[in-house]
C-alpha cells in the first residue's frame, strides 16, 4: 500500500504523473464542432469517468477535471448548466473514478486485474483545470487584466469551495493572462498552483515571453510547479524543457501533445505512437521534467506506456537557482553578469516638461521619454511620477500599462507611495524591479509583503531608523538586516538589490569612497547585488557628467551591478563600453567597436546642399523655393530642423511660420486634395514641420516668448472604439497649423468629453470612429454635449463615416479626411 | 467523421509584400508610384517583418443548402444570396482564422509615438502581409482537397456583402482561434490582433 502524501510532497519524492488529452477524446466520441465539451460532465459523465479511470489504470496521479473552459464568460450561474453544477459535475466525475479503481473494482463493478491494481496503488489527486479565457488582454484585446482576474477567480472560487487538490493552470499563451490566474488563484484559496504554458515552435508564448520570463514571473507569483503543454510534440519541447529546468528552483511539469493532427480519410491523426512518445518523454524526463503527461492526441495508451517507461529513470533534482532575473512580458535582463543600465529619465525631479506632461495628463510624452531611452540601450526603465499634485497611484498604474504596450523592456517600478507600488505591482506584466525599500522597519513591513505577494527583485537602500551610515561597515550592517527581515517572509537573497546610496562629493568629501567601500564589502562579504543612482554623485557641482561617469567607472569597478542613469549621456555610454570592453565582458570588443563607429569623429555628417533637394512631384515651383519650404514639402525632419536652427538666428518665429512652414504645408495638403500627394507624404511633411515646430517652440521658451495658438480643439476617439490612428493623423496636422489640440485618446467615454469641453471652454470638438458598432457612441457623445448646454461645434471622422451618417447623429460637420478638418477648423476660428 | 481544427504557419520572411500593393492600399495610383514611394516603404520592411508571426487555423466541416438562400453551417443556419451564390455548388466548406499576431499591433503602437506617418504605413504593410499569408493558407487548402477530386472556392469572409458580421461569434465558437492560432474576438466583433482574417471557403467537387 502506498503511503499517502500531498502532490507537493510526491512531487518531491519523484516523478509525478498527469493524465494526457481530454479534448480529443470527446472529439473522437462524438463531440461536436462548437459544443462545449465541458456540457458533457453533465450529458455524458460515463465518458468523462471512463476517461479519468483509463488513465488511472496506467498509473496517473494527477486527473485534470474537464473545466478547461468552464469560466463565467461561457457559463451562467442558473440552470443545469451553470457554472457551478458544471464544475461539481467535473469534480465528482474525477472523485468518482478515483473512489472506483481505489476500491478494486473497475467502473461496471467488476474486479480489478492484479495489473491495474498495482498500477494503481499510488496517491490521486483532482486538479482543478483552468484554461485561457479566449480573449486578449488589454492593450492587444479588449479584457480588462482586473476583469480577468474576477473572471478566474468565480472559477476557482467554485472549485476550491468543492475540494480540490490543486490548481492546474494551463494552455496559457499569454503571460499577463497566465498571471490574471495566477493572482485569482492565491486571493482564492491556498492550494498548490501548477502553471503551464504553451509556446509555438520558436520556443516562445503568442504574446512573446520566453520559458525565463515565464519561470521568473511565475516564481515571484508563487506557484508550486511550471511547465509547458499543447501547442507541440515532446520532441519540440526539448529546448523549452532545457530552459525551463534551467532557470526554475520548482518543479518542471510537461505535457506535450501527440505530435501535431493532421487528417486521413476525415479522422484525425497524431503522429506520434506510444512507443515515440515515450522514448521522447524519457528524453524530456532527463532534461529536467519531473511532472509528466500529456495534452491533445495523447490517450491512457500513450500515458501507460510512458509511466512504465519512466520505472528505469531517476528525475533531475530540483534545486535552488541563484540567477537575480527580472523580465518585461517577452525577456528577462540577468543581473550579476554585466552592468545592467537603468533609464532615469522618466522622473519628474528637477525637469520642467515632464512636470507638465504629468499634470496635463500627457501620457505620450512619458512614453516617447522611455522610447528614447531603449533607442539609448538602457536595459531597463525606471518609472517614477510621483508628483504632489497628481494622483500618483493612478497616474502610476497607468504608465505602466501604457510603457508597457510600447516598449518590450522591463521596468523599475520607482515610488515610496505603497498604494501605487501595489498597483503597479499588479498590474505589471512580468516580473519587475521595485525601488525601493529600506532598512526602517516601518517600511520593510508595509514593503516585503507586497513583494512576497506579486514577486519583483527589491532594490533596498541601506537607511535605517537612525539615518543614513557614514561608514561603509554601517551601511553593510543596514544590508545585512535588510536580506534577514526579508527572508522571514520568505523573500529570497537573490530577490534584493542593495543601494548603498551615492551621496554628493561637493556635502561630503569622502563621500564616494564610503560608497565604493560599501559596494565592495557588499560583493565580497555578503555575495549580494548593488545597484546605485550615479548621478547625485555629482550634486552641486558644474560640468556634472565628468564626475558621475568617472565615478561610475569606479563604482564599476568596485562590482557595482546596475546603475540608474542617463542613458543619452554621451560621458556614461564612453565608459559604459570601455568598461565591458576592459574587463572582458565584452568579449572580442564587438560591442565597443560598434559603439565606436556610432560616435560623432566617426558618423557622416553631411547633409544635402539646399539646391541639391527637389522634390519629384509636380506640386512643388521650380527654383525660387525657400530651403526650409523644400525640407518641409519633402518630408525631411532633420534638415528642416536644423534649416530652422539657423533661421531663429535672424527671422522672427512669425516670419518662419507664416512665410515658410504654412505655405509648406498647404502646397502639400493642396497635393494631398487634388491626390498627387498621398497620406504618408502629407504625415512626413507634418512631421518635418512639427520638428521645426520644436525649434521654433524652444527658441521662444528660450527667449520667455510664447506662441499665439489660433484656438483650442478637444479631439477623441469614441467610447468603445480602440483605433486611434486616423485621430492621430489629425491631431499632428491640427497642431502643425497652429491649434492647440487637447487629445483625450482613444476608448473615451461622452462624459469625460463633456466634462473637458466645460472645464477648457473649448467651443470646436473633433470625434472619431473606425466602425460602425461604435457611431452610436458618437451620437451620444453629441447628444450630451447639446444636453449640458454647451456651445461646440462637432467635427467627424473616421473610416465608416459619410456626411449621411454625420447628419443623423447631428454632427456639425463631416470631415472626410485629415486636410478637410484642418480646413473646417481654418473657417471656423476665421469667422 | 471528427472535425479536428488544424494549424497552418508561414515564416513571417516567406511572405511576398509588395511596396506597390501597399502604396496602393494608401491610396496611391499605380502610374504615379516612384522609387523613392517604394523606398519609403522597403526601408519599414526589416523590422515590421521581424515582428509578424503568421498563423492559422481551419476546420473542415459539412455544408447544406434550404430554400431562400438559406445555408446550414457548422454554427447554426444563416440567410445569405451573397454567400449562397460563392457556395453554391459545395458540400463542404473550410472556416479559417488566420493572422499575422499581436507583436505587430505592438509595434504599430510604438511607432504612433516616433512618426505618424511611419505608423500609417505599416498599417498597409500589415494589410499586405495578412492577405498574402492568406493567399498562401488558401492555396494550401486547395491542394488538400485537390487529392480527393475536390476544388475550392474564392474565400468569402463574414462582413463582406450581406453575411453579417456578428457571424464571427459563431465561427469563433467553431473554430476556437484563440487556443489555436491566436486570434480572439473583442465585444466589437473586431479581432484582435487587428491584422487577422477569418473566412469561409467552399469545397466542390471538380468537374
């Protein structure tokens, strides 16, 4: 008799196993196209428990209850076919057959063979199998990330409530869904968590997170066990498998299908025999897989052989990892291996634009300052937009999930604020760096619990109660009872980050070598991690990037891991390269060599001659054009830019505006309405314009001038509607003639437009709308606007739009495209 | 007979994208493209193709005919003379869903923020790289059912003519997208990733 045990501790013991498909056996017994296969645990539950018995009959530990799709989304909460009643269904089919083959007998009553009963004499368990919801996730979808959670969570809820053994979350293809699940699954209950996921034959999710990324982000989340399923056969799977092992500290699960279906004759195929799976599946138990089974096309024949396959095999250990790894959704950044390069740049500390992006709500502007600095190869960006006057938790969840729908980088989660740490550690997709903690222990409780909950590598300054050490052996002590407070909530070593903190030269003398000190007794006595915020190194001093990036280089020296900084700092890049490239960490100096190449002794720099330009449409005069009208017309960014460098030196900003970029821009728009010009070259001019624009913008800010704005446009796309792009197109054009356009994005709801409308007394509103579905809340927009009494006039647009249309929901006007706007507005703001 | 839902995938770097056809989705007239329109878009090409990822998925199911344009499919009946007359004919038909994935949303996104103008094109590179993928799956399934004596018929996709567009609510039931290639449906009927298709293809035997 075997001795009973949870799955964690057999998992522990040795190999642990799960059934194969279930799907594809209700396929092959009849289910039809479209049916939901989970309707069956209530119509079929003979199927359903013969199922679960055959597997077991082959020795599985493991049933997974047929709930893949058993979610709120499909299923109502009344009737036979609620969601509850489904769910029980499923669980009571599993206990059903467990309670059978316990017992001896087979499903009809009949004794057990000596065979089966040996075979079965091992610990069952019922996973509760939760599946993917079938739709995106915000910002690639239309499912909100919290919705999701409430969606899981009504399943789980309903499982767990029932008595399950754990909680199977699998055929995740999506990483922010998987952790939708996950964090449904622990707010739920406390049940073990099996995660699997299914990559595609370039060893990736859909949504592009590599087996590291999953295994960090899942690790941090807490689950017990992480694997992969579906979607390949064992033999593609052996390099998921490899990495998988390779980076997780818990078990690997694998359960791949058989081979990938084709048809013959009308009946489906897998390819892969018992005999294959098997000598693969033992391959993949030698990889590193220690919880095993199978997923579509793998039936009790292909699980019962490759249980008795596995009789000869001992599973891989599973053993601690030490790699410090934080990831974005599709990769994870190692720290300890090269220095890692934190952006600094979205902060609002001592920079004016962004303090007025973060209170104009202008979310574009953060995005563009993190874009620029993954162009700049920082490795990471920090987010900070703590700012007294905004909401900071709001505005923080918000840029996350916006950066996030932009740039693949992971990021550092910058703020003191606990309740914006929280949201954004909820929301963050992957697993992030959070800055910071510190050594006070009023901070360390309200700070570790939240780390243990959502997972994250923690930077920790090395403060306490009684201020900052002045020594380095005080600022090692302050590290040392940071990484013991952490462990008690099981907060692991290598999830700490310590910042040893760089203190202005020009307060105290000796206040880098303190930090230079501590930075290496952190390395070398304590094995941990160091990150430093370089730049207040140089507080308080002139020509400031000599001395942080000679300190930097010192500090690297010294073992420093990661620095935040600038990363279109020209003086940190030189010693950023120079110092990979001398403590052969580049190895070869390939990268410092490409570097090398970008610098300016290196780069051409020549720009075209003014005459040399023409413009190869017929709309443009021969000959007299002005250099900068030419730049403009052709769409060329950087000459127009830089023609408008030289012209504020001698011409006022009205001259260049007036008597170059509008007579610019309508020669285009002209071309655009009589179609020898065509959208992308209208967009180019526009932006050649906007980059003169720029120029013109700061030479008056730079003089304490300002730029007389011809009237306030609010412009939006609907509610419900998610494509912005022809708004967009509209935006840069209304901006480029001079409006001043407050751009409200995309999905808006009627009342905020309202509301925007009332509070900026702006009389000209431009709406959009791609598709039908969403015209009426057009015309709802319209008509609340008209209810709070107000005086604007409605402009539309947009791909389904026809003056028709425009006329039924009482739109002012009909713009039928971007030039037509700008032309309306023109006339309106004249009159 | 099962009806197993299978998967088809292209390497993003097959796909033919044709600068002209995507000058032409922005409005361009054959006659007037010059080099440096085909220069504009060739220089997006590296990149936006690094990001696609094509996939599809297709089912293959029985099809039946009543009176008044009305057709039997896998998902319930419809009342189409549009798709009545594309299948007029066939027995069975394929439903497929295929995309170019959502990497390429992302990266559309992205270039919002750097240039409008780049974004705009990429949209039609997008257009261009989905249809020619689809093009491919199409020939691909003819030949399937060439083996049997069987030809297909021009894809028709739900939307088109008078076949409603909430028809994706049944063909997405059918064919489940979202687990085999990828593609879901939005409150909107829309799909996202945005650059997907989803269509119904006859199956008639060869005369």
């Amino acid at each position: 008799m075997h001795k009973l045990m949870t799955v964690m501790e057999a998992a522990k013991q040795g190999f642990v196993f799960f059934e194969g498909g279930c799907g594809s056996i209700l396929q092959a017994a009849g289910l039809a196209p479209g049916e939901l296969p989970e309707t069956w645990n209530r119509l079929h539950p003979e199927i359903i428990q013969k199922m679960h018995f055959d597997y077991m009959a082959g020795g599985v530990n493991i049933l997974k209850t047929n709930t893949f799709g058993a979610n709120s989304m499909k299923f109502g909460e009344e009737g036979e076919d609620s969601l509850e009643n489904l769910i029980h269904l499923a669980i009571d089919n599993a206990r059903h057959a467990i309670k059978t083959i316990e017992s001896g007998k087979d499903l009809a009553g009949n004794d057990l063979s000596a065979e089966i009963l040996t075979k079965a004499d091992t610990n069952h368990y019922v996973a509760l199998d939760v599946g993917p919801l079938g739709k995106l996730l915000k910002p690639l979808g239309d499912l909100a990330f919290d919705d999701a959670v409430e969606i899981f969570k009504k399943t789980i809820q309903i499982g767990a409530a029932y008595g399950v053994d754990l909680i199977l979350i699998e055929t995740m293809n999506d990483l922010y869904e998987a952790k939708a699940a996950i964090l449904a699954a622990k707010e739920t209950c406390d049940l073990p968590i099996f995660l699997t996921t299914a990559y595609d034959e370039s060893a990736k999710l859909l949504t592009g997170a590599s087996p590291m990324t999953v295994v960090a982000t899942a690790e941090g989340l807490g689950v017990s066990a992480v694997g992969v399923n579906c979607s390949l056969g064992p033999d593609q799977m052996v390099p998921i498998v490899e990495e998988l092992y390779r980076y997780a500290s818990i078990p690997v699960i694998v359960n791949p299908n058989a081979g990938l279906p084709r048809t013959e004759n009308g009946r489906t195929i897998y390819d892969v025999t018992p005999e294959l799976f098997t000598k693969s599946m033992q391959v993949l138990a030698e990889k590193g897989g220690r919880i095993l089974g199978g997923c579509c096309g793998t039936t009790p024949a292909h699980i019962g052989a490759m249980i008795a396959g596995m009789d000869s095999l001992t599973p891989q250990a599973v053993t601690e990892k030490n790699d410090t790894i934080i990831t974005s959704y599709t990769h994870g950044v190692v720290f300890g291996k090269r220095p890692i390069l934190i952006g600094e740049r979205i902060n609002p500390t001592g920079k004016k634009k962004f303090k007025e992006a973060l209170r104009n709500h202008d979310i574009d502007y953060i995005l563009q300052e993190g874009l620029t600095q993954q162009e700049k190869k920082a490795d990471v960006l920090d987010v900070n937009v703590g700012l007294p006057e905004i909401d900071e938790p709001s505005m923080m969840e918000e840029v996350i999930y916006e950066l996030q729908a932009v740039t693949d980088l992971p990021l550092q989660i910058d703020t003191t604020n606990v309740e914006a740490m929280e949201r954004a550690l909820r929301h963050y997709n992957g697993k992030p760096m959070v800055n910071s903690v510190n050594g006070k222990q009023e901070e360390m409780d309200k700070v570790f619990p939240l780390v243990k909950k959502y997972g994250g590598l923690l930077v920790a300054l090395t403060i306490d109660e009684a201020g900052i050490p002045e020594t380095a052996e005080g600022r090692i002590a302050v590290a040392e009872k940071i990484y013991k407070e952490a462990a008690k909530y099981g907060i692991k070593a290598k999830d700490i980050i310590i910042d040893p903190l760089a203190m202005s030269i020009s307060a105290d003398p000796r206040s880098a070598l303190v930090t230079l000190d501590a930075l290496k007794g952190i390395k070398d006595r304590l094995g941990g991690l160091t990150s430093l915020g370089v730049s207040n190194i140089s507080f308080g001093l002139p020509s400031r990037e000599l001395v942080t990036s000679s300190f930097f280089m010192m500090a690297l020296q010294n073992g420093l891991n990661a620095a935040i900084m600038n990363p279109s700092s020209a003086e940190m890049k030189k010693i950023y390269y120079t110092f990979m490239a001398l403590a052969a960490i580049d190895e070869n100096c390939t990268e410092y060599i490409e570097y090398a190449t970008t610098l300016p002794a290196v780069a051409v720099v020549a720009a075209p001659a003014a005459g040399e330009v023409k413009t190869g449409t017929d709309t443009t005069a021969p000959g007299e054009q002005d250099p900068l009208v030419t730049a403009v017309v052709k769409g060329l960014k950087e000459r127009s830019a830089a023609l408008t460098e030289e012209y504020v030196k001698t011409k006022t900003a009205m001259d260049i505006i007036d008597g170059m970029l509008i007579p610019a821009l309508d020669i285009v728009g002209k071309g655009f309405e009589e179609k020898k010009m065509f959208l992308p070259q209208l967009l180019m001019s526009a932006e050649a314009a906007s980059a003169a624009f720029d120029v013109i913008k700061a030479s008056m800010a730079a003089r304490g001038a300002e730029q007389e704005k011809k009237g306030k446009i609010v412009i939006a796309t609907v509610k419900g509607d998610i494509h912005d792009i022809g708004k967009n197109i509209v935006k840069v054009l209304l901006e480029n003639y001079g409006f001043d356009v407050i751009d409200l994005g995309k999905d808006v709801p009627p009342e905020l437009i309202v509301e925007t409308v009332k509070k900026e007394d702006v009389h000209f509103v431009g709406l959009s709308a791609l598709m039908t579905t969403t015209v009426p809340a057009m015309e709802e927009t319209i008509k609340q606007l008209k209810e709070a009494g107000l005086d604007a006039k409605v402009c539309v647009g947009g791909a389904v739009l026809t003056q028709e249309y425009a006329d039924m929901i009482h739109a002012t006007w009909y713009a039928k495209d971007a030039m037509e706007t700008v032309r309306i507005a023109e006339e309106f703001f004249a009159s | 007979m099962d009806h197993p839902i299978l998967t088809y995938t292209k390497d993003a770097k097959e796909l033919v994208i044709d600068s002209k056809e995507v000058l032409r989705y922005l409005g361009y007239g054959r006659e007037k493209i010059t080099e440096e329109d085909k220069a504009m878009v060739e220089k997006l090409l590296p990149e936006a193709v690094s990001v696609m990822h094509p996939r599809a998925c297709y089912g293959r199911y029985e099809l039946s005919f009543d009176e008044g344009n009305v057709i039997q499919l896998p998902y319930g009946t419809i009342t189409s003379r549009d798709l009545t007359r594309n299948l007029m004919g066939c027995q069975e038909l394929f439903l497929f869903a295929a995309t170019i994935g959502p990497a390429f949303d992302t990266l559309i996104k992205k270039k919002r923020l750097t240039s409008v103008a780049e974004a705009c094109v990429l949209q039609s590179v997008g257009a261009a790289a989905v249809e020619d993928f689809v093009e491919n799956l199409c020939a691909f399934l003819s030949q399937e059912v060439q083996k049997e004596g069987y030809t297909t018929r021009p894809r028709y996709s739900p939307g088109f003519g008078d076949v409603p567009l909430n028809n994706q609510v049944g063909l997405f039931k059918t064919l489940q997208p979202a687990k085999y290639a990828g593609i879901t449906l939005m409150d909107t009927l829309i799909m996202a990733p945005e650059k997907s298709v989803t269509a119904y293809v006859g199956i008639m035997k060869e005369k």
